[in-house]
C-alpha cells in the first residue's frame, strides 16, 4: 500500500497555550495552572493519552470484526505517571516523558476472556498511536523563518 | 521530584468516534469519511502530532528563558508517514506507525542560528512527548468488566 501522510499547523498564543490546526479542526492544549498555564484545554501528555484512545478504539472496532465476535463498543481509561524534574530543568536520572502507560480497557461484548486476550494483543500490535508510543520512532527538528 | 500522574477516560461511539474526557476537557476523535470515519474531529494520529506540538512550545519557552535570549513565541508544523497496511489487517514488513515524524519550528526572536540549534537540542531532550515518541515506552493493557 502507499503511505499516507498527516500533518498539523501549531500557532503557540502563550508559553502554554497551543493552537493546533488539523484539517478543519482544532485542537486547545494548555496547562493547568499548577503547571504555569491558563487552563485553556487538556495539557500535551493529556492529548498524548487521548490520541492512544482513539486509535485502539479504530484498531479495536477492525480487528473484533476480522475475528468475528459480537462487540459493541468499549471504554477505555488510561494513564500514566511521569517525574517532571527533568521537563523543569532540574539535575534528574529519570526520562522526561511517561514511565508506563496503563490501559485499561472494558469492551461490551459476550465473547470469552481467551478471545479477549488474543483480540488486545492483535490490537496493540496493529494500533499505529501504540507503535509511536512503544516502540522509538525517529523525530527530525528543523529551524526555519 | 515526586511523580504525577495524567489520566484521560474515554468513550467509544462507534466504531471511528471516540469521546476523551480529560479533567474537565473534551477531545472528539474521529476518522476522516476515507478513513471509514463520519469525520467529526481530528484522526488520533493527528491527535499525537498535536500532543507534539504543545508540549514542544511549553519547553521551548522554559529553555529560551533558562538560556536568556529573546524568544517571543513560534509556529510549528509537524508531518508524517506512516503505511497503514498493518493496521488494515494486511500482510505487510512495514510498521503500523509513523516511520518519520518531520518537526519545522519558527520561531520568533532575534537568536543565533547557533543559540537556536543549541536550544532545539535542548528541548527535544526535555519534551516528555518528545521522549514518549522518541523513545520506546511500555504499554499495559488490562481488560475489565
């Protein structure tokens, strides 16, 4: 198949405040302010954890329909702890970004836990936002005008 | 420094729309009409490029500050490919997510070139998606009731 490519225009209106053009959509990121934000919109780690929901739900929905078993849908909580030392500018062993990120998902469906099992596994593999996430994806950085 | 913890929860509405709560925030995911989508909000990996861009202006104005040079504020324009045969559910050697993510920034300041160059390191260094992306990160997913 060919490749496809997805982009996005970011104007950043404050030291916090991001304004994310996708298509026809934006997005609001912010900080809380206990981070030194406004509080305008969830924060980039927030939208990082959204954008893995939203892919395991797409991969979530093709792959029961592959396997052939009732499945109407599902919730999905995630989270994920990071230390900020690092993000601040202070001395730190720690990585900067997420530690661990736990899913937890609850699917509505009558199928048995052993398909389950083998239905989130094809998942996670299948799920491109889980492949950026788990395994290291190379970010170039250009200075333009 | 202690850990902090980012959680989202997130409601699957069909099979492409998914509905994140994060805090008190809204993010509508959704698939463009070729995607197999009703093309309600930005695609989740159009989500990721965006959690990019925002935490890369939230540290990029930490570090301009803590390198004291002028810096009042950039653009970001963020792509990248990725084949979505794996994800599709066909044979294919290629990984499910992004190859390459493409970061342009312009900024806004009367810097070097060289502080600049200096400053970009920095920050991709600090930048927790920066890190999540860059860098593999576990994922656990358990299923529930």
């Amino acid at each position: 198949m060919k490749n496809m490519n997805f982009s996005i225009s970011a104007t950043c209106e404050s030291a916090t405040r991001t304004v994310v053009k996708a298509r026809n959509f934006q997005m609001i990121i912010d900080e809380p302010a206990a981070l030194g934000g406004s509080n305008n919109g969830a924060n980039p780690v927030e939208y990082l954890l959204g954008a893995l929901s939203g892919c395991l739900n797409v991969v979530g929905h093709i792959v029961a329909k592959e396997m052939g078993f009732d499945f109407k849908g599902m919730k999905i909580d995630i989270e994920g702890g990071l230390n900020p030392a690092k993000f601040l500018g202070q001395p730190s062993d720690e990585r900067t970004g997420f530690q661990h990120i736990k899913v937890k998902i609850r699917p509505n469906t009558t199928a048995s836990e052993e398909t389950l099992n083998e239905w989130a596994k094809v998942v996670e593999e299948r799920c491109p936002v889980s492949d950026n996430i788990g395994n290291a994806t190379p970010i170039s950085i250009s200075l333009g005008k």
